[in-house]
C-alpha cells in the first residue's frame, strides 16, 4: 500500500513538471503572461502615437513580440522616425526596438 502510494505521489509531480515546462515560453512561443504584457505594451504604443500631433496623420504599424517592438509604415521626414522612436523608447517594459518606418 506504501510503495502504491508513493508511486501515485510520484506520477502526480512528474505531471506538475510537465505541465509547468509546457507552459513555459520558448524562442518562438510565448506564455501567456508575455503575450499579455506584449499587448499592453502595443497598446500603450499606440495611443502615445495617436495622441500626439505630429505622427497621428501616418500610419504606423505596431507588433510586440518578448518585449521587442516593430515599427512599420511610411512618415515623410527622418524627424518623424526619429520622433516615434522616442515616443516607444518611453514605454516601460520595451527591451529592443526595430524601426522599419520608411520616408517617402
């Protein structure tokens, strides 16, 4: 009865590991907390962007993925990059930035 016992007791952990390592982000997945944080930080992003006077007439793509954020569009002066650069630098949780904003 002991040795049953401590054989069910022993699957139960190794299913709590498994789990826990299933869940776990990866290179090219992330948890779902990451996914959170990333959505909050795109969000945050896009409304400072809005709010301001000088960007909201362009369209600027955002995507975050593991605190890494991507610019995408076209502005028309290497002063507007420059200044959405800086609008994303402030964000708190922002680890890297690719800017892929374009002049015209």
């Amino acid at each position: 009865m002991k040795k049953r016992n401590i054989v069910i007791h022993f699957l139960v952990l190794l299913m709590l590991i498994a789990t826990f390592v299933a869940c776990a982000s990866t290179r090219t997945y992330e948890s779902a907390g990451e996914y959170v944080d990333d959505s909050v930080i795109t969000t945050k992003i896009k409304s400072l962007l809005a709010e301001d006077d000088f960007l909201k007439s362009f369209q600027i793509s955002v995507e975050t993925y593991q605190g890494t954020v991507q610019m995408s569009g076209f502005v028309n002066s290497q002063k507007a990059v420059d200044k959405a650069g800086e609008i994303v630098r402030s964000v708190k949780g922002v680890k890297s930035i690719k800017n892929n904003l374009i002049v015209k």
